[in-house]
C-alpha cells in the first residue's frame, strides 16, 4: 500500500488522480475503488491510502481508503 494525496478528482465524471508520496507520477482512481460507506468521492488535498495496479494506460488506484485525519480535516 502507498499513501498519497488527491491531485484533483471529478464528482460528475466520478474520477481524478492522486500523487502518491515522493513520488511525481499521476495515479488514476476511480469511484468504484474508493472504499467508504454512502457517496464515494474525495476531495483536492485530501490524505490516502491505496494500493497502485500497473495498466496499459499507467497506473491506477485500487482500494483507496481516506486517512483519518483527512476525513476530519474536511469536517
């Protein structure tokens, strides 16, 4: 698993990327593998965990989880 935090991410298209840390790679993450209960979006800046799969078009996100302590920072 790597932690990251979110480049930017689309509600209407349910897609965006995150940047892992130390890292300068875009990572694609799609609502489908953001794991939270109810409307699965994430917000600019916010702290994640996910696991990176390597595709034919880059690398996506897989089981994105929000940190703690982002979900309270946006509350």
């Amino acid at each position: 698993m790597k932690i990251g935090q979110v480049k930017w991410f689309n509600d209407a298209k349910g897609y965006g990327f995150i940047v892992a840390d130390g890292e300068d790679t875009d990572v694609f993450v799609h609502f489908s593998q953001i794991v939270m209960d109810g409307f699965r979006t994430l917000k600019e800046g916010m702290r994640v965990q996910f696991e990176p799969q390597q595709h034919d078009r880059g690398v996506m996100a897989l089981q994105v989880q929000v940190l703690d302590d982002a979900i309270n920072a946006i509350n």
